[in-house]
C-alpha cells in the first residue's frame, strides 16, 4: 500500500530583513508573503504589465474583549500593489496599505488601482476566510472564462477547481460598486471564481493557499486550450470531483497544499531574486 511520506512544514527559511520601526512583525510577515506572490505570478507569466491584483488582510494588533478577533476597523486594513510597477519590482516595503474604502494609511508615492480594488473590497468584507484575494488576466483563464461551457470535468487539477467553482457575468471594467454584491453572491463560500470574459480569482486564508490555489486553476485552463486542439476529450468521472478535496486533504496531511509547497516557492525566489523581502 503507498504511503504519503512525512513532510516537515516547520522548515527553515531564510529570515526576512527586520521590519522597519514602527511595524509589527505580522504585517511585515504578511507583506514579505504578498510580495513574493506578487512575483511568482510574474515568474510564471501571469501578470498583465501593472493591471490585475493581489491582496492580503493584515492582522489587527488590537483585539476586542476576550482577544479573539481583531476591532472592526483594524479587520479591514489591506495590503495591495503600488499602481505604476510591474509585479517583478514589488517588495514587501513598496506595498501600500489601505482601508476597505480603498485610502491609503501610509505614505506612498504610489496610488492603487481603484477598479482593482473595488472587487477585492467586496470579497475581504464579505468573507472573514479570505485573508488574500488574488486576481489575474492571464491568456488562458481569460480563454476559458469567454467559453460557454466553462471548465471542463477533462483532468485531475480540473477535479480540484470544480469543486469549489462559482461564475461571476462580465459588467465592464470593476469600477461601479454597485456590482460588489453580485460578486458576492456568486462567489458564495466558493474558492475559485472565474469572472467571464475577464479572468480567473481565487480566494484563500492564506498568501500561499490564494497562490495554490491560482497556479491550479490557470494549469486546469492550460490543459483545456491545448487538449481542445486534439481529439476527442475523455471527461472525468463525476464521483471523482465530489471527492476531490478530502482526496486533496489526504495528500497534503491535512494542512493544505500551500503550507507544503510555500517554503520551496520562497526558497525559488531567493535563488532568483530575493529583493521582495526588502
């Protein structure tokens, strides 16, 4: 009988820099993690120039009484991408932090794209588990988001995506906010949103699960365009998708894809580059 081998989650990393005077070492934690998936996305050609988004939940110093959850105001600082750089050049420091209103609370000589945020404002208010929200334009989600028939049940990282999947119709460029609760409504308690004619969105507790989360919804429309150029598609059984998760629980020993593969992503990164962490 195959076995799952053991794998040490509490592995060493390399240490960030110390965060600056004045900033907690949560929120710096938390922007070395969104800085480094802001350039895993543009390692793997994601990125659409300095469009698209990703952003993360900071934890809130204050708590109210009884100390388990942070104060309303605290529960809704973000961090997001300075509008104008490529997501190769974004570091933990560069990131800006906002309200849920999209204001800035710190000095930066950098905006935020407002329409980037008014769906990622409409997410982080609505679902408590969505500590990062991550959103990309790239060719093939774009592809498979303007097919009628969606995704499609034809391999097993689509098995995954499927079963957690809601759709959300194209209503122009995310600038009205009156369209956040009909983004809502369809993303539900779902993981992954693919926004037709526009793009892909997933949704996670963690910067690393968001990103898991990401890379196997783009690698399940990657396989549907190249597999929809041969012959005929052999679909996947669907008692198969039904028990995807607690298959992927399994093989992940209950913490999740991205606590296992997060620390070698990290370790790529400082092999290529380890500015993020500046």
């Amino acid at each position: 009988m195959n076995t799952v081998p053991k794998i040490d989650t509490a592995q060493a990393k390399p240490a960030p820099l110390q965060p600056p005077p004045g900033m907690d070492a949560a929120e710096w934690e938390t922007r070395v993690d969104l800085a480094a998936c802001y350039r895993l996305v543009a390692h793997f050609g994601w990125d659409d120039l300095i469009f698209t988004h990703i952003s993360a939940r900071l934890p809130g110093p204050k708590m109210e009484a009884g100390g388990l959850r942070p104060t309303a105001e605290e529960a809704h600082h973000f961090l997001i991408n300075p509008y104008g750089m490529t997501f190769d050049e974004v570091t933990a420091s560069s990131l800006v932090k906002i309200d849920l209103e999209g204001h800035k609370l710190m000095d930066s000589p950098y905006e935020i794209n407002p329409a980037g945020f008014t769906i990622h404002s409409a997410i982080h208010a609505a679902r408590d588990d969505a500590q990062c929200v991550l959103h990309t334009h790239s060719i093939n989600g774009v592809a498979v988001s303007a097919q009628k028939c969606g995704v499609l049940p034809i391999s097993q990282q689509s098995t995954f995506v499927l079963s957690s999947l809601a759709y959300h119709d194209y209503e122009g460029v995310a600038l009205n906010a009156d369209e956040k609760p009909r983004l809502v409504r369809d993303l539900g308690d779902k993981v992954f949103l693919m926004l037709r004619n526009h793009g892909l969105l997933t949704v996670g507790p963690t910067v690393a699960e968001a990103f898991v989360a990401m890379y196997t919804f783009e690698a399940t429309c990657m396989i549907q365009i190249r597999t929809q150029t041969g012959g005929e598609m052999v679909r996947v059984d669907p008692q198969i998708i039904e028990d995807a998760m607690a298959a992927r629980q399994t093989v992940t020993q209950g913490v999740g894809p991205g606590a296992l593969a997060w620390p070698g992503l990290l370790r790529k990164l400082d092999r290529i580059d380890p500015s993020f962490r500046s």
